[in-house]
C-alpha cells in the first residue's frame, strides 16, 4: 500500500470518528465516547497536515497546467514563481507526513529504568559505569524530571559494580532508549603511574517501568531474604535487616536493594525493578528471541563491543551507529548536556525506519 493509499484510509477513518462523536447515541457510554476522542484527537495533526498537503498540491497542479497553456507571458512568470514556492513546502511536508504515518512505539511516553554495569577493564570499568550514571541523572535534571538511585553496589574504587538509575519524565523512554548497549572508555586510568591509556567498557540496558497490571507476578514465585544494610544510615540500619534480596525462581533473577531505612520500602523497589525485566523478556519473546532486546543492548561487555566510543586523549565522543562525532565537548557530556546525541539517535532512527516503508 503506497503512502497516498495510507493516508486516504487515515482520513476516512478520522471521518468516521467525527461522525460516531456527533452522534447523541454515543453519549451514553463515556468510556467508548473518551477511546473515540483520544483516537480521534491523535489522528488529528496527521490529518490536518494531509488536508493542507492536497490543498496545496492541487495549487501545484494548477499552476503547472497554467505554466504550460496560458498564452500570457505575465501568467506563465507567475505560475512559474508559484511553482518555485511550492514545490520545497510540498517536499517538506510529504516527509513530515511519511513521519507521522510511523508507527508509534506504545511505551515511548513511559517512565524509565536504566541499569549499567562494570564490563571489561575493573576498577577503571567500574569509575567508568558512575561516569555514566552521573550522565543520566544529570540528563533527567535538565530535562526536568526525577531521576531516583534504585540499587547500587559499589566497588573498592569507589565506582559501581552494578546500578539501577529509576527516571520520571514524559517521554523518558522515547529519549533514553537508544542508550542501550556498551559505552567504551579511552583514557589513562588515575592508577596508571605509566601514562598508558587503558580502553575499558560499562554496558547499559534501558527498560520502560510498567505498572503491575502490565506484569503479573505470582507472590508464590518469589524468595525474599534479608540481611543487614551495608549502607549509610545509623544504628537503625546496624540493628535492623532492612535489606533486602529477591530472587525470582522461574527465571533465575536475582535483585539486591539496601538504599531505603525500611524493609518495605526496598521491597517494593525490588519489585518495580523485577517487573521491568519481565516486561523487557516478555517484548523480547514477543519478537521471537527470548531475551534478545535486552541482550543487544548489553552484549557481551567485551572491549570489541561498543555502540559510543568517549575518548579522553582526543577530548572526543563518536557513536559509531549513526556516525556522530563531537569533539571539545567530552566534560560536558559527561555532565549530561547529551541532547543533541539524543536526537540525532532519534533522527537516525526515523530515517531508518522511512527507509525500510518506502523499501516495503
């Protein structure tokens, strides 16, 4: 089906909400009358911009025809002025509309769960996965949203091991989710009396947070332990086991959460963490290879394996998907001012995907 065929069917499809809108019948069923709104309201700027694209193409057409078979010389400089206008307006807005024509992801408004881990290098791998964390949390700041630390477990360096990064924000996912995979690392680690620059490599997985309805977990399915608090909090956290560990039998899955005063509070932080991986399995299978998405993400954590390079030496940072190169600019993005990697990710996608339906 070409796009003019999807667009028309699109069109006559929002008529049909209009019409089932303006019929008093429907007002008897407010849950039916709000599905009808909310479609009909999403479907409205593809439509409005579709309606604007044919007026203007039938102008395209008259002034071509115009062009051609006007005996005035003046009219025929003028459609030709007309054409020159219309032609760019008319090309930019056919690629809009093949833009908004894209399926959209159903999870791109959700919340996020963002884990990274130490992969290939120690300690320096390790200092390498707080970098990042600090990158995000700084990102979800500016963007205006609530970054909140889920679980931690730090390494002798100082740095971490492994790390739950929780992020609030409409739209959070849409924005991080071209994040997962493996960041490799180029610099001279602060141990290294030599000078030599060492190449290490922290993974990240990106997750949208679902609610409990999405996931159902069966209470039977799940071991909880407790234990003692290795963390900051005085002598409460001394006496009281307020940690807590939570394996998830069927799977395997095991989730540590020690940062809350209470033991119900880091219970249910283990739960969210815990359906947010069963969510990404339950996608992953749902495209036929079990755990696949979050296993591309996060590779194997080798130094060969990476999706962004941020070079020390060179003050560089280049992802190697899309190309992208910014240079003099590493501080910065390590202090989370990544939105143009964001989008240029996001920009990237989109012409992958305009790629594959025109190829379809």
């Amino acid at each position: 089906m070409s796009v003019w065929d999807k667009l028309m069917e699109v069109e006559a499809r929002f008529q049909r909400l209009e019409a089932e809108m303006g019929d008093p019948g429907i007002a008897s069923d407010a849950h039916r009358y709000a599905q009808v709104a909310r479609t009909h309201s999403e479907l409205q700027p593809l439509v409005g911009l579709y309606r604007q694209f044919d007026d203007l193409r039938q102008q395209l057409d008259e002034a071509r025809s115009l062009q051609r078979e006007d005996p005035d010389p003046d009219v025929r400089e003028m459609a030709t002025e007309e054409i020159r206008e219309l032609e760019p307006r008319l090309a930019s807005m056919e690629v809009d509309l093949k833009r908004l024509l894209l399926p959209k992801d159903p999870h791109d408004e959700k919340d996020v769960m963002v884990e990274i881990r130490a992969g290939t290098g120690g300690d320096e791998a390790a200092l390498f996965a707080g970098d990042l964390l600090r990158m995000y949390t700084r990102y979800a700041e500016r963007q205006g949203w609530k970054p909140e630390l889920m679980t931690a477990s730090t390494s002798p360096s100082g740095g971490y091991k492994e790390v739950v990064l929780n992020i609030k924000g409409k739209g959070a996912f849409s924005h991080l989710k071209f994040e997962g995979g493996p960041h490799r690392v180029q610099r001279v680690p602060v141990t290294e009396s030599g000078g030599r620059i060492h190449t290490s490599v922290a993974t990240v997985a990106v997750m949208p947070e679902v609610e409990e309805v999405e996931v159902q977990i069966n209470p039977s399915d799940l071991m909880w332990d407790t234990f003692l608090s290795a963390g900051a909090g005085g002598q409460n956290v001394q006496k009281n086991e307020t940690a807590v560990r939570l394996t998830h039998k069927p799977t395997g899955m095991v989730l540590t959460c020690q940062d809350e005063r209470s033991q119900l509070q880091n219970r249910e932080k283990a739960l969210r963490m815990l359906r947010a991986r069963l969510y990404d399995m339950m996608r992953a299978e749902q495209d036929r290879e079990v755990g696949a998405v979050r296993k591309a993400q996060v590779a194997s954590g080798d130094r060969s394996d990476k999706i962004r390079t941020y070079n020390f030496q060179q003050n560089r940072v280049s992802d190697h998907r899309n190309g992208l190169t910014l240079i003099n600019r590493l501080d910065t993005i390590l202090d989370g001012d990544i939105a143009d990697i964001v989008e240029s990710l996001r920009t990237w996608d989109e012409a992958a995907r305009l790629a594959g339906e025109e190829d379809a």
